[in-house]
C-alpha cells in the first residue's frame, strides 16, 4: 500500500539478511585465534617461571652470564612446549604461586635428607637394604601435576617412578621400609602432592 514505508537495505537498524551473521562467522576465528595465543603466552610464561627457577636451583648461581643463558635456553624451551596447551591450567593465582614456592621448598628439604641417608648407606660399614617395587596412589588429575610429581620423585635419591596406571605410582624404592600403598603414599608422594595439586590440580 502506498502509506506503507519499506525500509532501505542499509538504513540504521536494518541490516540486510545475512550481514549480522557474516559478520559473527568473520569475528569468531578471530576471537578464537586471539584466545588460543593468549593461551599460548600465558602457558609459556608459566613453563619459563618454572624452568628457570629450576635452572637458577641448579646451577645455585645468579651470574649475568647464567642468569641469560639460563633464560635463553628455558625461555625457547618453554615457547615450543607451549603449543601443546597443557601448561595454560596451571593455577598461577596468589596461592598458587605460594604452593609453588612451598613445593620447592619441600623439595629443597626431602632432597638433602635423601643425599644424607645416601652417604650413610655409602659409609655404613654394612650395606643393609631392602630395594623392591612398591605402590602409592596420587589424586593428581592434570598430566602436568602428574608428571611434575614423577620427576620430583625421581629426582630425590633413592626413588624412581618406573610406571604410572590411573592413580597408582609404580616405585622403586632403594630401601623399602612398608609395602602398604597408603604408608608408601604418605612417606614418598604426600609431602609435595599436598602443594602440587594446588597449583596444577
């Protein structure tokens, strides 16, 4: 009818058909890509923290030319096993960060006991040990936290995580003082699983 005003294709307010989702469909790879390197940064500057700590424990040094070195090596480690997204779940919050750091300190104390009980083994005038295979249970859930809390085990003398089935650790323990997995968890896995989980859950 000729009282009836047709709105223009372009006029504010009425966009033509199909311009609306054209532009979502343009916008949401964008987004998508902008949210995967995010993540990406954000995994990688994690792995970078966490590497280079281990790498300044390490050398115990905070020398220029280790420090750089150091950041180098670790900072193009961590861009490259970035890609894989595993580390973008760590919980880098206030409390994460001082479970983190509670961790290193745990790791730092079980570290020096375990050379020790080393030396005594060493310099005992009998060596009298019961090496063997035993189980313990871990209520980490992340691969990360699981695999942090494997080499953590096998960086400390005398232990070493030889498989890992659902929440079972397969360890072989140098002197094995209990075969029942909850006295295993509680003297091998619990002192840095308690700190673990709250950083990697």
């Amino acid at each position: 009818m000729a009282g009836d005003s047709v709105p223009a294709p372009d006029a504010p307010g009425h966009d033509a058909p199909g311009r609306q989702s054209g532009l979502s469909a343009n916008t949401g790879p964008r987004d998508a890509a902008g949210g995967a390197r995010r993540s990406r940064l954000h995994g990688a500057l994690t792995l970078w923290l966490v590497l280079f700590t281990v790498w300044t424990i390490a050398n115990t040094s905070l020398a220029p030319d280790i420090a750089i070195t150091g950041a180098v090596i670790t900072g193009a480690l961590a861009w490259t096993f970035a890609a894989s997204g595993a580390w973008s779940g760590i919980r880098w919050t206030p409390r994460g960060l001082y479970h983190f750091l509670a961790y290193l300190g745990v790791f730092l104390v079980e570290l020096v006991k375990a050379n020790l009980q080393m030396l005594r083994y060493v310099y005992a005038p009998r060596i009298d040990i019961h090496p063997g295979v035993v189980q313990a249970r871990t209520r980490l859930t992340s691969p990360t936290g699981r695999l942090a809390l494997a080499n953590t085990i096998a960086l400390t003398p005398g232990s070493l995580v030889l498989a890992l089935e659902g929440d079972l650790l397969f360890v072989h323990w140098l002197d094995v003082k209990t075969t029942d997995p909850d006295a295993v968890t509680t003297a091998i896995v619990a002192p840095f699983e308690r700190h673990l989980e709250k950083v990697f859950g």
